[in-house]
C-alpha cells in the first residue's frame, strides 16, 4: 500500500504568523484607523509644503 504523508508544520514559522496577523487585524477598529491615516497624510503634506519651503527660502537667501 502506498503511505501519504502530509506535512504538518511549516519549518519557517509562516503559518503562525499568518495567524497572529489574523487575530490581530480582526480586532482593529477600521474607523480609528482611517481617521489616523488621514492625519498622517494632512500631516505630511504639511511638513511636506515646510521643507520644501525652507529649501527655497533658504536658497533664495543664499543667492543675495
């Protein structure tokens, strides 16, 4: 008879990460979290609009 052999384990540890992210992102709650991405992107965009205000300032400055 020929014998099947099933692997049951993944020798990387993927299958338990896998499942640890599962749990973790069942327990998110989605409105905080767009909420947060949209301060995170004002929040860029006005540091952003700083730096790149600073660097033409700050080269302006230097030409005179």
């Amino acid at each position: 008879m020929s014998e099947i052999k099933h692997n049951t384990g993944t020798p990387d540890g993927t299958g338990n990460m896998l499942l640890t992210a599962s749990i973790l992102f069942a327990n998110i709650d989605y409105s905080s979290l767009v909420d947060y991405a949209i301060k995170a992107i004002v929040g860029g965009a006005i540091w952003m609009a700083f730096k790149v205000g600073g660097e033409y300032f700050s080269d302006k400055i230097r030409k005179k």
